[in-house]
C-alpha cells in the first residue's frame, strides 16, 4: 500500500509492520482540514476562502521528495533504497507550505481586481507552520512577491504537486477560484474598508485620515491573522485526530451551544441567594440590570460597577443569557491575573457543572492552571490538553497576556485560538489593567471582532477607563457612548454603594517608619488592616517595621512567593479575618485587583486612582459595619524608588499633581469621596494624554511602534498598498510581548514544590518530566536579573537535570518572605 503509485500520504502513525501501523492519505487531509476551515471561516463571513485554504495547505506534499522522505520516516523504504531519505536529518528540512500558497498566487497574480484577495490566501497557506510571514521586510524589500512567491520549482516543486495532484481534488480546487469566491472575500473586504473608513469624519484633517488608513490596514492584517487561524485550528485538529481518534470523539461529544441548560442554572443559583448584607440586594439589583440588557443586539458593553458589587455573577449572566438570545458560540472570560482566575473560575464551575465531568463546561487556562490535577483520568487530561490548545468550550476563563498573544504573538500555539473569539461574548473583567503600551493594538481588536467577527465584547471595571477618548482616536479607540453602559446610573450606584473613607495624607511625605506606625493604630483600632505598597523593597521594609503581638496574624504578600504559597496565604488570612482575629497583611499590588477578601482599614501609598480605588475594593468589601477607613500616604523617596516602574510612577504623579488639585472642589462636596466616576474619567483623560507617546506599543524614542507596523506600515513604505497588504507580521510578532519581562523562573521548594524538584532530578521518563514540569507551575517564582545574580553568587541556585530550569536551595525560600538572597533557618510560619 504504501509504495502504490496513485496514493499519496499525508500522515504515518506507527512502523510498517507493527499492529499500529496506519497511513492518512493527502486527499483526506486535505478535505478533513477544508470542511474544518470552511466552518471556521464561515464565522467572519469567508466559507469559500477557508475551503480553498484548507485543501492547498498541504498541496507541497504531493512532490516526490516529501512524499520519500514520509515513507522513510515510516519504514516503508528502507536505508540502502536509493528513494531513501534520512528522516531525522530532514526533519522540517522539505518545503511543503509554498507549493498551494504559488498556485493561488500564480493563476491570480494577472487579474488586478482580486490581487489583494490571492495575496492574503496564499500568504495563509505559506505561514501555517509558523506565525504569518512579513509583506514587506524592515530593508522595504516585498519578499511576499519577490521572495516567496518568486522561489524556484527546485525548492517549492509547484509543478510536479500540480501534475501530481489527484484530478478530483485539483478540479474542486480550480471551481473554486471563481466569481464567487472573489465576491465573498472582496465584499469582507469592503465592508471591513468602510466600517472604519465611515469614523473619520468629512473634512478630517491629513493627519486623521493617515491615522484612520493605519487602522483599517491594521485590521485588515487582522483579517489575515484570522483566516490563519482557521487554517492552523483545522490542520492540527485533523492531524492530532489521526494519532489519536480518541480526540475526535471528544470533540464530537463536546456540548455546543448549551445555553438552554447552563443560564438556568445560574438563575437558580442567584435565585437561592439569601441576602446577608444591605449590600447584597444592591449586588441582586446589579445582576438584574445586566439581564435586560443580554437581550440588547450584540456589539460592546460597559458595565460600570464599584468593587464589590458582584460583577462576576452579574457579568456571567449577562454572557450566558446574551449567547442565549443571539446563538453565539462561547463565553469567554478574560482576567487581568493569574491571582484571581482561580477564584472567579471556581465560581462558575461550582454552578454550571453540574453532574458533569469537571471541565466539561468551564475550561480554565492559564499558565500556572493544572487541569486535573488530583486525577488519574487520562482522558480528562487529554481533553484539557486540547481545549487548552483552541479554546473549544463553551466557558473559558483565561488571561489577559493568553488574550494578547493569541492575536500578537509568535508562533502557531497561540495564533489557534484567535477564530474561537468570534461568535463570542468576550468579558474583560479589571479591563483598566489593559497595558497601556498595548491600548491601541487592543482597541483596534476589539472593534476588529465585534465589528466583523459577530463577537459582543463587555469592558467591566470600577474604574473604566476612557478608552472611547485617546489621543487621536482614529488610530484606534472604541465606539463607547453613554447608551453602552449596562447600569443606568452609575453615579447614583456608587454614592449608594460607598463602603469607606478616604484619608489623604499627600500633603506631606512620610517616612517608612511613620506608615508602620499608621498601620499599628489602625490595627489597634480596627483589628484589621492591609497596606498595599507599589514595590517588593518597600513591602519587605514595611514588613519588617510592623507590630508583633501574641494571638496576631501577620502576613507577607508578593511574588516572591511561588502561586501555590500566595493561594494558602490567602485561604489562611480569610479564615482569620471570619473568625475576628486580628490581621496585619504587608503585600504589592498583587492583592488589589478582584481578589474576594474583605479589611476594616487599608493603607495604599500613593499610585494612580485607579489603584487606589481597587485597594479600597479590598476594605468593607461587603458593608459588614460602619464605613471603613483608606489611607492614601506618600512615603519619602528614598524609600520608594519607581524611577523603573514608568507608568505606576506617571499614575501616582496625575493622581498627585491632576486628581487633587483640578477636583478640590468636587472632593469637598463630597466627604472626600475618591469613588465619584466623574474623578476617573479626569484621571484617565490626564494619564493617558501623558501615556500618548507609548501608547501604540513604542518600539524606540524614533517613533517606531508595532501599530504601524501591524497597520500601514510608513515606516516601511511611504505609499499606499491598501488593498494590498504590506505589513510586517513575523517581525511585529518577534518584537510583541504581552508583559516586558525579564524575569526568570526557578522552582522552589514550597510544599509540593520540594517532591516535584525531588522527582525532577531524578526522572529520565519523558512524560513523567513532562507531566512534572506542568505541575510544577504552581512552585515557580519569576526572579528578576539582580536578584537571579544574587541568588547565584550565594550558590542558592542549582541546575535540574536537562530541564532548562533551575531550582532554589531550601534555606533561600522562607516560610514569611518567600525567596530570599540570604540564607534563612525557614522559620516564620510562627508569625501566621
């Protein structure tokens, strides 16, 4: 069979010979993968295109040389064969990719009207085995048309794939480039042209226009993005199902669309909800607001809720019920930190999956989220494995950075998830911890997938941010008029929904020993209190300062405490704080956004309002008593160095020098009362007028950013390409980072973390080390370059076997701290 000359084969599982041994036929592939994409695509309005893309992907595979070297690989010719090819010294030697991307391009390239439509398809094709290609290159070089579409039969072999092709296949594929499918892409093409053409308005100044061409290029690249994620998602969904048909059953058996089932399960729960606070009826009035406006027509909502209002049941309604009305696809939740997914994740699981196998409905993934972890089910393994890879489910919880890289970054692992966003309902839950560098590229994505990709996007914060009004807003910003909003009013809401006081001691710098000694007298006063401080140093400092006493709980928050230390941590000081012990908590900011805990008194030194509100989220979190009491403090500078934290340092300088001085008048009026939305908007207004310049994710002082990059590219090219693309996807991809860090992980031995490391260095089975290191997420910190330089010097660090990682000596992890660069005796827990 496998040396028959009328078959041609795609994929080998096992050796000829052995039980296991089966081929997959390239004319199977490819239709598997083509029904797959055409499906994908159809969700952007594209069937005919993804159908076309998915049977020409592969087409390089029907040239002899990888058609040999396949058939090496899978024993069917043997070394000695002159048609034998070493297959381990091949290995992604043998260009499959070209072959379909020039056969488009080639009977296409005369035609002018469809130019723009053949250069995104092939260049979709070219790509699916990396990020997409650059257009134009940094030298202004078109490698697109003088590159990849000019290389030799010697290294794509066009033609002997087209002589090669099975008739019916290449007959479909020739009735396929046809009137109809140039209608289809071309009419995307126009709307998508005019959708953000129609926001420059008539008589726009030249910069506006030029500002409103980079965006719709931009989102035209976005465009391309998306069909390669189509492409990507089908091919290694038929791939992965041929190694393993266990996988296509999974798929096949995933609930879709189980609305009808899951909304009524969330009313019972809010239903069975028994008021415990006053607070508790406001929080049951929010949740109903947000269920009469699910029935709205889809586009993008802002739900505008003070800290502790019960966003998360009252956005998750609005979703499940909004996805219910307009038979969208999925829900997915997109969470600023790995902090808090944990929890607002359980949330939901604990009420939609009922009865099912865990992670049937709510597919949690993140980077330190291990699926099962206390299972030895398989198959559930497997199933996350692969929701993980295309976000498959119908409630998905993930991260911001998960969010960003799925549609910036390199590679092909998260560029398959971008098609599972359309037909979705997207919440942004904290949307305000958007990096600001990435404001733009964000804005311009949202727009591109409510407004082409059928996705209804909700902005939920406290403190929402103006992003319907940046600095030249056609570069890119959102469509959000007051009529957006889900609460009706939102000024009423949190003057009726105030918890706190706000204590300004700005007027004056105090010293580290001061703030200890605030925090004493709250905690005197109180019998609890959280100082949140915008530095590990100062935290560590403040820590230090701050009483002991007998029957106190003394606790240290930051990331030198590996995830699984900072979640027992939490556990523990909410248990404390139920029962009325009296609780002393030092952390960064780690603590203030979303996380379910509940102070008399906080203490936040000075950052922007933002920040302080969230920190105030965190005191009388549930109206427990009488108002609690935030203080806002500005320490001294030698103490608090933000020189290298730029934007906590430009915030804390607005709320400083913009907030307090241009709003006295306001703030008088009101008892001081930081909460009032008309006080965020000013704050936002003035951080992001100064925030302009970095903005459009700045790549040098020069002016380069990755918008332009990603849109007109005029650093490039000073003419314009529309509708052609010119962008510079791959070097954009390279330069984009979710999160400028770089910091290093290393394992601790916290807990688990000591087996694990144990396990680690003595495993030389594969899985097992596989399996391993996803476990030991959760007992990993991120250390920056002066510290990963100090804990070397002090010989705290050792290598774990060929890992790639390193892990800490025990004496350099304390119990109170966390990782250390000096020796400890790991007491500490005496403290808690």
């Amino acid at each position: 069979m496998c040396n028959s000359q009328n078959i041609h084969v795609a994929h080998v599982r096992g050796q000829q010979g052995t039980s296991s041994f089966q081929i997959q036929t390239l004319e199977s592939h490819l239709r598997d993968v083509a029904a797959l994409t055409e499906c994908f695509a159809a969700k952007a309005g594209m069937p005919l295109a993804g159908r076309l893309v998915g049977l020409l992907h592969d087409f390089g595979k029907y040239s002899g040389m990888f058609q040999r070297y396949i058939l090496s690989a899978a024993g069917c010719i043997k070394p000695g064969d002159p048609d034998y090819i070493d297959p381990i010294a091949n290995k992604g030697k043998i260009n499959h990719a070209f072959a379909g991307g020039q056969y488009i391009w080639r009977r296409l390239i005369n035609k002018s009207k469809v130019q723009s439509m053949s250069q995104m398809l092939a260049i979709c094709i070219i790509s699916h085995h990396s990020c997409l290609k650059d257009c134009l290159d940094q030298n202004k070089r078109d490698v697109f048309a003088d590159d990849y579409m000019a290389r030799s039969e010697e290294k794509t072999h066009h033609d002997q794939c087209v002589r090669a092709c099975d008739p019916s296949l290449a007959a479909e594929i020739a009735g396929l480039l046809s009137p109809p499918l140039a209608r289809e892409v071309l009419g995307v093409f126009g709307g998508l042209h005019k959708r953000v053409e129609d926001k420059c308005p008539v008589g726009s100044d030249r910069q506006d226009i030029l500002d409103n061409e980079n965006s719709r290029d931009f989102q035209q690249g976005l465009l391309a993005k998306f069909l390669l994620s189509c492409l990507l998602d089908a091919d290694r969904t038929d791939s992965a199902e041929f190694e393993d048909p266990q996988l296509k059953r999974l798929r096949e058996d995933s609930p879709r669309r189980p609305w009808d089932v899951l909304a009524p399960r969330l009313e019972a729960a809010l239903a069975a909800k028994e008021p415990r606070h006053p607070i508790d009826l406001l929080r049951r009035e929010i949740a109903d607001h947000c269920a009469r406006r699910a029935l709205d027509d889809q586009g993008l909502f802002t739900l505008t809720v003070p800290t502790g209002g019960g966003k998360t049941l009252a956005s998750l309604r609005f979703a499940l019920l909004h996805a219910q009305k307009h038979k969208l696809d999925r829900v997915i939740y997109v969470i600023p930190y790995t902090s808090i997914i944990d929890q607002n994740a359980a949330v939901a699981r604990q009420i939609l999956e009922q009865g099912e196998m865990p992670g049937s409905i709510v597919l949690e993934h993140h980077s330190n989220f291990l699926p099962d972890a206390d299972t030895d089910d398989e198959g559930a393994v497997k199933r996350w494995e692969k929701l993980a890879e295309n976000w498959d489910a119908p409630v998905v919880f993930t991260t911001m950075v998960q969010f960003l890289e799925s549609l910036f970054g390199s590679g092909t692992r998260h560029a398959r998830r971008m098609h599972n966003l359309a037909r979705s309902v997207i919440v942004f839950d904290e949307v305000q911890t958007v990096p600001v560098r990435c404001l733009r590229l964000f804005c311009n994505a949202v727009d591109f997938l409510v407004g082409q990709c059928g996705a209804s996007a909700m902005l939920c914060t406290a403190t929402q941010p103006r992003l319907g009004d940046l600095p030249r807003p056609l570069l890119g910003s959102l469509n959000l008029g007051p009529e957006r909003e889900i609460m009706p009013d939102v000024s009423g809401l949190f003057r009726e929904l105030r918890r706190t006081d706000f204590i300004d001691h700005c007027s004056k710098r105090l010293s580290v020993e001061a703030v200890a000694e605030l925090a004493r007298e709250e905690l005197d006063g109180s019998g609890s209190c959280l100082v949140i401080c915008n530095t590990k140093k100062i935290a560590e400092t403040l820590y230090s300062l701050c009483p002991e006493g007998e029957g106190l709980r003394r606790y240290y928050l930051s990331t030198n405490l590996c995830p699984a230390h900072r979640m027992a941590r939490l556990e523990a000081m909410r248990a404390d704080l139920d029962a009325g012990r009296p609780v002393l908590c030092v952390s960064t900011q780690l603590i203030e956004c979303g996380v379910d805990i509940s102070f008399r008194s906080v203490i936040r030194l000075a950052a922007g309002l933002d920040s302080i509100l969230q920190a105030a989220g965190r005191c009388n979190r549930h109206g427990e008593g009488e108002r609690g009491r935030v203080h806002v403090v500005l320490v001294d500078g030698d103490a608090e160095n933000l020189d290298c934290l730029r934007d906590i340092k430009d915030g804390r300088d607005v709320f400083l020098d913009a907030v307090r001085l241009n709003y006295a008048k306001a703030l008088e009026d009101s008892d001081y009362d930081l909460t009032q939305p008309l006080l965020t908007e000013g704050y936002f207004k003035h951080f992001y007028h100064r925030k302009a310049h970095v903005m459009s994710y700045a790549l040098d002082k020069g002016g380069n950013n990755l918008l332009d990059m990603l849109g007109s590219n005029k650093s490039v090219t000073e003419k314009s390409l529309a509708p052609m693309l010119g962008q510079s996807f791959a070097m954009a991809a390279k330069h984009f980072k979710a999160i400028d860090s770089a910091a290093t992980s290393i394992l601790v031995p916290y807990g688990e973390g000591k087996q694990i490391i144990d396990d680690l260095c003595s495993s030389d089975i594969l899985w097992r080390k596989k399996e391993l290191l996803r476990k030991a997420q959760r007992y990993c910190v991120n250390v920056f370059p002066n510290m990963e330089r100090a804990l070397h010097a002090a010989n705290a660090l050792y290598p774990v076997q060929d890992s790639g990682m390193y892990a800490l000596r025990e004496n350099f992890y304390c119990d109170a701290m966390g990782v250390v660069t000096q020796p400890t005796s790991r007491l500490g827990f005496t403290d808690m």
